[in-house]
C-alpha cells in the first residue's frame, strides 16, 4: 500500500487559541482537580481548574505589566515543573509565542535559537541557566528581560500586575485565533544548526482533540475513573508539550516530574499515582531490565525468563484473536499467565505506581518482543510516530488493535504517502506552518501541504506504519550497497549491557560498529558472576564481556543479507553525552560529531 487515510474527528478549531479552555473549563467546573503540584515538603497538592484558571490570570497580568505584549517570542528554558506549563498558559493568553529551550543547551545554542526567533524575553529555571545565557547577552540586544523560576519569578510577575484589569488580558486572549502561531520549537539538529518549527494553536487544539478523542479509553486504568498522568518527557520537546495540552484540555489530572532517573521518578510514580504515561522506549527499556536484574540478584533469573516467554506468548495470541488470525491464549497460557501475574507481572506495574495498565511511547522505535512483554504483563503500550514538523503524533496503533513492531495507523484526519524512494509523506491539520527565517529549508520539507519527513518506511494493507530508516543515514558501502543503520543498531542495543550502538560504514569496504555499555547493568553482571569491579578501559578488553556483546550483533546481523552484516566492532570506554556534543537533548545521535570524535576508532576498525 502507497497511501492510507484515516478520517478526520475533530475539525480544525473555527475561533479561539490555546488558553480558552483553561477558562471554560474553571467556568464550567471549577472544583475540577486539573494538575498536581509538589509543595515545599516534597508533597503532592492537588491544584483546581478555579485555581489555575487564576494563577493564568495574574501571571498573564503581570507579563503585560512588564511589557510583554502579543506577538513578542518570549524563551523558556527549563526542565519539566509546573511553572512550565503555567508560562505556556499565561502567554498563550496573551498572545506571545512560546520558545522551548532544552535546559541542557549549550551558550551558543542559546544564543542561535534567542537570536534567530528574535526573543524579547526568557524565563530560565536557575541561576546557572541564567548565566549560560548572561556569556551571551551582549549579541543579543532584543533580548530585554530575564526571569529565574527558582529566585521567585511567579510571584515577582503577580505583584508586578496585580493593579492591572482583567479585561486587559482578556481583550488579548480574545484577539488570538487558530491562525496564531502558538510556539517555535527548533529541531534536535542532528544533521546541523536547528530550525524553528513554526507551530499554531489551530495545529496544536487539533492534535490535542484528535489523539484525546481517539485514544481516550487509554487514559485510564479502568472504566470510569479518574484519568490522571506525570509528565517526565521534556517539555522543550513537542512529545511533552502535546501532552500537557492534551491533558489541560480534557480535564487530565496532571503532574510534573524533571528528573529522569529511576531514584527520582519512582516514588513520584508510587505517590501521584497515574493511570497512564506517555514515555520514549528508553524509559520501558529501563523498567524491563531493572525487573529482570532485581530477578537475578535474587536467584530468580530463571522463572523471570519463563515470565517473559509466557507474557509475549499470552500477548501474541490475544493479537491474533484482534486480528480475527487466532483463537486467543489457551487454557494452558491463560493458567500460566495467571500464576505469573502474581509472582512477576504485578510487581512490574507497581514500580510503575501501581494504577497504569496503558502508555504511549514515542520518539524511536521500539523493539516488537518489549512491546508484547509489557502487554502481557497488563501495560498496554501504543507505539506511535511524529516529528515536531508534524505537531507530535502523525500515526498512533489504535486502541484494541495494536500491531506490534509498527507505528500504528495515520491518526484520524491525517493522510501518510510513501513516495517512490520510500520517503514518508505527511498532510494533515497538524502539519507544521514554515520553518522561522529560512525559506530554503521551508520549500524542501513542505510540498502543497505534504510534508517530507525524511524517514523511510511502509505501509501494510491495513494501514500500519513500519519505520525502515532514515534517508540521510542510509550508508552506501564502496561496494554499493545501501543499508540502514536503524534496524541494527535497535536490535544490538536490545542487549542489557548495551547502552549505545552506532553503525558505520559509508564508502568502506564493510559494514562496522562501535558499542557503549550500560554502566549500571555490567556493575550487575560483573557482581552475578563475582568478577572483580573493573575499570573502563580493562571492561572493554574484557573477553567474556566481548562475547556478550558479540552475542547481540550476531542477533541483529540474522535481520539482514551477509552484505549488510555487521562485521567487526568496537566497544567504547565512554557512553556517547549529550554534553559532549554526541546526542541530541531527545536522545538521538549525532552521527557526524561521533564519526568525528571516534575517527580513530572508526579507521582501526577497517585495518587489517
């Protein structure tokens, strides 16, 4: 199949922007709990659509107050909190447009994205990030003011409009239509400087409503209660930011959570409770291989083993049944999977609070067998596709008939083509306006409408998306075969050791990898096997370590011809950062920058 089209549900919004709800909905209900903020003793405090509704009110007062007005861009660097979103609200109210900076960025990336958007003010979380941007300021004359959460920016704003009418702020809300561009959300730049994605608050209140009507029922953990989740995707990415208007805008209760480590994001699972969670694979990696290290230590490795043989059986078999290909599980499985259920399944859903039985995941791809693990052990987890360009999900596996190891069908409203060189194309109402201040790159992405995404991918014949590649990383050997790292590095990293895996081979003779590890899973390993505590460079000489990784590119090079193949590899002493300029803020690689950072890695791969 070249082209599949799911009809629309929502129609794209006639009137309005963003904020509206936010005042319909105190309106309408005002003792409806909207979000859930920690206070200073570390305890979560529930926040009423009234009370949010206000908090908007005066910060949006106080930002006119202090000479923001509609249309100015205005930065917010910041990890995932609740000032975020109450920022995003209050300058949605008045017309400002929304710059998302990662607050890992670097000066000069602040600098780049400040002063391409023209920004006329930032709000940046702590004094550090104010200094990042203070090395820069002085290129940066636009730029007039700067507020720090953490030095009490929120009440600093509400006294400074705490004089002004509310009319005013209305009278700006109500000058914002669908048109209105909502935020510039610049692209990880993986392949060079980012570019603005320009975004609207018609594209955003139609995703928002299309993915909450369609996949609605996943939003709880069972009929008729009350839908709650806890962000912990950044919200400088456009997975974060549909999210948290998604949740806003259906009455979500909604929380925030800004570190994405397990010692941190636990008990904050534990005590606010959510009914689902919207993730990238990376999270459901780490939860799959925490269980089945705790397992181990434990001396229960081999029954963890059988569980998860047992959870993708029972899985599979209920996907047939979906798919009118299968009887479901038998009685046997169904005996099996029960007695599994109290012994591993539900302990796997209480490290992830308790409640979720559903989640979204997105961002990359993720591994077919994870997937069915985690739906036989009672989370149902709906893999999905989008890029910034498309305003987060373009596809999405539709509740009740998820199709493992793909991207789902087009959500309702959007059209996916592939082109004759296998590139996904996108239209939809959710597709991006322009990229800020450059034509160029504008005229090459969008085509009537259609937006080329630069992924390669197929359609099956119902509709559901495959992601194969990505068109800039297809490799070309010096004999002429193109391959596509994508498939390869995904199923090396399969392995708990792996962390990182990056294949090379463009105009070589061979196809070849280089290999980071999983530093908390070989400190695990190592103890299992009462091997002493190595150093890095000993670890990556270490033979029984090299067999284990050889393991893993011996099963992702049964995926693809001999030519194709993974021939030789290298496994590293360092993972690849973000803060050496090796991965993007979402996590992907940068291939160029670790070409040239490991060139002498690469070049000792291809001597004899």
């Amino acid at each position: 199949m070249r082209e599949f089209t799911n009809p629309p549900l929502a129609l794209p919004a006639p009137v309005g922007g963003l904020a509206d709800v936010v005042f319909r909905r105190a309106q309408e209900d005002p003792l409806h709990i909207s979000l859930g903020r920690k206070d200073e003793h570390g305890q979560w405090r529930d926040v009423s659509s009234a009370e949010f509704r206000d908090e908007v009110l005066a910060l949006a007062k106080g930002l006119l107050a202090q000479g923001i007005r509609f249309g100015d861009r205005v930065a917010i660097m910041s990890r995932t909190r609740y000032e975020w979103t109450l920022f995003d609200y209050a300058l949605w109210t008045i017309g400002a447009q929304v710059v998302p900076i990662y607050p890992t960025s670097s000066a000069e990336q602040c600098f780049w994205m400040l002063y391409d958007a023209e920004c006329t003010a930032a709000i940046v979380e702590h004094e550090d990030h104010a200094m990042t941007i203070a090395t820069v300021i002085d290129r940066l004359p636009q730029l007039g003011r700067l507020w720090q959460l953490d030095a009490d920016a929120v009440h600093e704003l509400y006294d400074a409009g705490a004089s002004l009418d509310d009319d005013v702020v209305h009278r700006h809300r109500q000058a914002v239509t669908p048109d209105s561009v909502a935020t510039i959300i610049y692209t990880s730049g993986t392949t060079g400087r980012p570019k603005g994605c320009v975004i609207t608050h018609g594209s955003f209140m139609w995703e928002a409503d299309t993915v909450a009507e369609r996949w609605e029922p996943v939003f709880h953990s069972k009929k008729g209660d009350e839908a709650a989740t806890l962000l912990f995707l950044p919200l400088a990415h456009v997975f974060g930011r549909m999210v948290e208007v998604a949740a806003i805008s259906r009455g979500v209760r909604f929380g925030h959570q800004p570190q994405l480590n397990a010692a941190a994001l636990l008990p904050d699972l534990a005590a606010f409770k959510p009914t689902f969670i919207l993730a990238v694979p990376y999270i459901f990696e780490k939860v799959f291989n925490a269980a089945r290290r705790k397992a181990e230590k434990e001396g229960k490795a081999g029954p963890f083993e059988k569980a998860v043989e047992v959870a993708v059986k029972y899985a599979e078999a209920i996907e047939a049944k979906a798919w009118g290909i299968g009887p479901g599980p038998s009685a046997g499985l169904r005996v099996q999977h029960q007695l599994f259920d109290k012994l591993v399944y539900a302990k796997v859903r209480a490290a992830m609070g308790g409640r979720i039985r559903n989640a979204m995941s997105g961002g990359s791809a993720m591994d077919r067998r994870l997937g069915l693990f985690f739906a036989g052990a009672g989370v149902q987890i709906y893999e999905g596709y989008g890029l910034t360009e498309s305003t987060a999900a373009a596809t999405a596996n539709p509740p009740g008939r998820t199709r493992y190891g793909t991207v789902g069908q087009p959500v309702p409203g959007v059209t996916v083509h592939i082109a004759d060189d296998g590139e996904i194309w996108l239209h939809g109402p959710n597709i991006f306006q322009c990229y800020l201040n450059n034509q160029k790159a504008t005229d090459e992405t969008l085509h009537d409408g259609w937006l080329a995404t630069g992924d390669l991918g197929s359609l099956d014949e119902d509709g559901f998306l495959t992601i194969t590649g990505r068109k800039k990383e297809i490799l070309v050997t010096s004999g002429g075969k193109s391959v596509a790292p994508g498939l390869l590095e995904e199923r090396v990293r399969d392995h708990p050791l792996v962390a990182q895996c990056i294949v090379v081979g463009n105009d070589r003779p061979y196809i070849a990898a280089l290999v980071t590890l999983d530093q908390e899973a070989v400190e695990h390993w190592l103890a299992m096997r009462a091997k002493p505590q190595l150093t890095a460079a000993e670890l990556v000489r270490d033979a029984d370590l090299e067999a284990e990784v050889r393991r893993a590119v011996v099963a992702a090079n049964t995926l693809v011809s001999q030519a194709e193949s993974i021939r030789t590899f290298r496994i590293l002493a360092q993972p690849f950062t973000e803060e050496h300029g090796l991965l993007t803020p979402s996590l992907k690689l940068k291939r160029k920058a670790i070409e040239t950072t490991y060139a002498g890695e690469v070049e000792a791969l291809y001597r004899a």
